[in-house]
C-alpha cells in the first residue's frame, strides 16, 4: 500500500464576487477508490463550509503519482516549450474541435518532418493519438467540458510565446 501526494483546493468565492483558492495537501492510499476518496472529499468540503462565510464554488482534487521510469530526466538541447504540437480532436456532444498541446514538441525524425507532424500509427504521435482515441478500463480521454474524445482531427506546429515577465521591484526607502 503506498501513499500518492494529492492536493485538495476549494475555490471560495465572497459577497463581492472575489474569489480565493484554499490548498490543503495530504496522502492517499493508491489502492483506494475514487468513491471512497469522493466520499472524504465530500466530508472535507462540508467541514471547510461551515469554517467561512463565502461559498465553494468548485473543488479540485489534484494526486501526484511517481513519474514512471525511462522518461527523460534533462530537457533535450535546442528544446523550447514555445514550439508547441496541437492535435485536433472532435469530441461527442459537440461539433467544437479539441485541441491538445504538446509544449516542445521534438525535433526527433520521428515526430517531425521538415515543417510536418509525422501521423503514422507506430511513431510517437500515432502512437499517443491511439491512446487517446481508444477507451481505456480505468482511463476515457474527454476535452474541458467532460465530453469523450471520439476521433482524431489533424495535427499543426504553432509557437506559443512563454516569455517569462521580468520580476517587477521597487527600491523605494
């Protein structure tokens, strides 16, 4: 039985509108079930509710599993997260498209070809594109708004600015 890190945040909203995040982090057992922690989230929520008088207008449960082992552990030469990889997916219950990002999307032959998202099914892509199109036993692959990815769209390169605004200070005595 191991622990998995998980974050609980409550967003509270007061009488003006302004909301304020409550982060509480704690350890749950890997074995449980999403009932079971469900059920202490909902104990949880309802003890944090009777403690303010804004109201809760969502929760989030957050887990941190271990990342698996023989993933990259440094960022490859060259990477940049602005070079980003979008798949476009349709989704059931709407005729919206799903796009997900991929932040530094590799280089690599097999990822990209010249300017081009390489699709076959036994490369990268292909490979991440099967996954999340076929449905899993634990696992459904949905867009914000929880409804099921059903099929895959295209794919497109796009850069993402990710500039990191300098620190603002103040020397003032």
């Amino acid at each position: 039985m191991a622990q998995v890190p998980v974050r609980i945040s409550a967003t509270v909203v007061d009488e003006w509108g302004i909301e304020a995040s409550a982060p509480f982090y704690g350890q749950a057992n890997d074995a449980s079930t999403i009932a079971a922690m469900e059920t202490e989230l909902s104990a949880f929520l309802t003890a944090l509710d009777a403690t303010t008088d804004g109201y809760i207008k969502s929760a989030r449960l957050t887990l941190f599993p271990s990342l698996p082992t023989g993933i990259k552990t440094a960022a490859a030469a060259g990477s940049r997260v602005e070079q980003t990889g979008l798949l476009g997916f349709s989704a059931s219950g709407t005729s919206k498209r799903y796009t997900a990002d991929i932040p530094a999307l590799s280089n690599g032959a097999t990822v990209m070809s010249g300017d081009r998202i390489v699709l076959t099914g036994v490369d990268p892509i292909g490979v991440l594109v099967a996954l999340l199109t076929t449905v899993g036993t634990v696992l459904k692959w949905c867009n914000a708004h929880n409804q099921q990815i059903t099929q895959f769209i295209d794919a497109l390169v796009a850069y993402h600015k990710k500039r990191k605004q300098l620190q603002r200070s103040s020397f003032e005595l």
